[in-house]
C-alpha cells in the first residue's frame, strides 16, 4: 500500500525526502579561488589574528570598553616609575588614590585606536629635599585628561598638613619641616607636569595594544 502511495505522488509530480540521501550524495568538489576572492579570504584571516571577533571578520568596526581598574593600574605603574629631581630635590609618586571616565578600544578595518577621557585622576608624592634635610607628602590631582587633548593637562599640587623632617632627626622628635621648605617641596611635584603627557601618552598606547 506504502509502495502505491509513493507511486502515485511520483506520478503527480511530488517530491520527498530519503533519510539516507546525505550518505549517498558525492563529496563537494574543491573549488579554485578566483584572486579576489583569495585576497578577501587573507583579509578576512588578518582581521581576525589582529584582535577583533569572529563576528567580524570584516573588521569594519568594533567597539570595547576597557575596564578603569585596568587604566588605574597602568597608570600607576607608568607614574611609580618616573625619575625625576627638580633643583636638587628628589621626586616621586607613591600611588593612585582616584581615576574616574571612561575608556574605549576600536577595530578598523584591521586597525586598534584607543582613546579615554579621565577626571579626577589623582596621586600621592613625596619630595625629599636636597641633601635629605626633609621629606614632604601631599596629593596631586589631574582634572581632565582626555586622548586628544593631553598638550593641556592641568596639575593640582598641595602639601600633607604637616610634613615631617626626614631620617633620623624625625624619628627623634625634630621639628617638622619649615615653610620654606614646604614651599619648595610643592613647587617640585608641580614640576611634574611636563611629564604626565608622556606618561597618558604611554597609556594611550597600551590601551591600543590591549
């Protein structure tokens, strides 16, 4: 009765499906690339080996956020390890304390960019005074400091309340540092400011490279 039934829906002009026809069917022949279509498929396989998603493979645009704790640390890093005097007075920053904003990486057509826009970036410093007569602490605070704008960075400089004499003699009770000296140790950490381009400028780059 099955048999009749196919017969007469061959007959009609009706098709159907065998569950065994994959098995039967011949293996697709290779097939010769044209030049465009090779040179479409390299840059499908380097768009992918530069960094963007499978999703896009084109690599015609991609966006990523990247995480602020991550430009903290950087930042930080980048920061601790400045060298720098400033009229005989030693200067360095001991930590980042604040960084607020946002911070993008983009695939183009294969290609990393980066950018960030960064408020309230701030820091700790300590300046040791010539010949080691006083250390002095405070804070520093970078206001703005945005990808495309960083020839104008801004710094904020003022002094722990009461900085202490350095070594030995604060350990026996000296007198804190004088105001003088307080004064010269605010003026060096000012003295930072040409750097910090340098420095968001090396952030910028490893943003890109992330």
């Amino acid at each position: 009765m099955a048999a009749n039934k196919l017969e007469e829906q061959c007959e009609k002009g009706y098709s159907y499906w065998a569950a065994n026809a994959a098995g039967e069917a011949p293996p697709p022949q290779p097939k010769l690339l044209s030049e465009e279509e090779a040179r479409q498929q390299a840059e499908q396989l380097t768009h992918v080996s530069s960094g963007a998603s499978a999703w896009n493979a084109a690599g015609t645009l991609e966006e990523r956020t990247i995480a602020l704790d991550w430009i903290k640390a950087q930042l930080e890093q980048l920061l601790l390890g400045l060298d720098h005097h400033h009229q005989g007075a030693a200067v360095a920053v001991q930590r980042v304390t604040g960084c607020e904003g946002e911070a993008h990486q983009w695939i183009v057509r294969g290609k990393k960019r980066a950018g960030f826009e960064l408020s309230g970036v701030e820091f700790t410093w300590r300046v040791q005074l010539g010949g080691g007569t006083a250390d002095v602490c405070g804070k520093a605070r970078v206001p703005h400091a945005a990808a495309d704008e960083l020839d104008e960075l801004q710094l904020e400089v003022t002094p722990d309340a009461a900085p202490t004499a350095a070594g030995a003699d604060a350990a026996a009770g000296a007198a804190p540092a004088s105001e003088a000296q307080k004064q010269a140790a605010v003026e060096a950490a000012r003295s930072m400011l040409p750097l910090l381009e340098g420095v968001f400028e090396q952030l910028l780059e490893r943003a890109r490279q992330k």
